[in-house]
C-alpha cells in the first residue's frame, strides 16, 4: 500500500546525484522539481544550480523543469538556470506534467529520470508515469539553519548558565 509511495532512490542532495553515470546507463533526460529541490522555496537560481544545468547540457542531457508553483515564479529561475524547457501549474502528481516534460525533451519513461523533494506529489507522480524517481531532502533556506546553530550554540551557552547560579545557590546555603 504504501509502496506506491517509495522512491526508487533517495539522497541527501540534488547535487549529489551522479548524473554521468546516468547518462553511461542511457539516461538522457532529467526532470526537476524547482522548490526545495534545487533552491530554497521561493529562491533564485544560485550558482550551483546554474553549473549543474550547463554541466548536464553539455554531457548531452535533456533537462525539464516540473513545479506546481506560477508561471512567474518558475519561468524566471529557468531563465536564470539556464534550464529553458519548463512546465508550470505542474498539477503533480497528475502524470500529464511529467509526460509533457518527456515530449519537450524528446525522451521517454525509459530513458528518463525525475528529481524531487515530496513523496505524495513529486515522487507518487513519477512512479505513475513509470519513471525513474530520486527523492532528495528539502533544501532549507539559510537563515534557518543560521538560527538552528545559534539555537544550539544558546543552549550550550544557557546550560553552563544554569550550572553555576544553582552551584551558587548551593555554596549560599
Ligand atoms: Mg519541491
């Protein structure tokens, strides 16, 4: 039941993904979620992203963008990647999308991978249009995990804190 629902791979990164070797096993096209799979959400294509693209074109690559997200939104990071076939209003996990993504690439559910970050649109999605799925872990944006460290680097700072008043507390006694 809940098969339906498994990735075929799962990595930490999108840019982990060892994409020549894909391409030796006659991968020739790969389909992007955009938010949270290449950037943050909402974020603009930052250079990783662009050297991915330009490095996977000119191995011989297909690339599509997938997303749900507006036109705008989606149109402007593949301008800004580099990556110009894109589909918006995705509608995933409907399976139109991720055949319409095939068509601009000139590529099938053979010889076609998708890459995303959510099991129930993302990855559900390409399984029912029968092709290859990576499931990568959500891209946090900076800011977040700048405040997680000071979080952390706070409680080390409050534990020690801690200790001494109640060691004060103790000697007052
Ligand atoms: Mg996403």
């Amino acid at each position: 039941m809940l098969q339906r629902f498994y990735p075929d791979e799962d990595v930490n990164s999108t840019y982990e993904i060892p994409f020549e070797e894909f391409y030796k096993k006659g991968i020739r096209g790969v389909i992007f979620d955009v938010d949270n799979t290449l950037v943050p959400h909402g974020a603009p294509a930052d250079n990783r992203a662009k050297k991915l693209f330009s490095m996977l074109h000119q191995m011989g690559m297909e690339t599509c963008l997938l997303s749900n997200n507006k036109e705008p939104r989606v149109s402007a990071f593949a301008q800004d990647a580099g990556s110009l076939k894109y589909i918006f209003k995705g509608k995933k996990p409907g399976i139109r999308g991720y055949q319409q993504a095939m068509k601009l690439m000139g590529t099938n559910a053979s010889n076609t991978i998708f890459i995303g970050d959510q099991l129930f649109t993302d990855v559900f999605g390409a399984k029912r249009a029968g092709i290859h799925s990576i499931l990568v872990k959500r891209i946090h944006p900076s800011e977040e995990i700048q405040i997680r460290l000071k979080r952390k680097l706070e409680s080390v700072v409050l534990y020690f804190y801690h200790r001494r008043k109640k060691i004060r507390r103790m000697k007052q006694r």
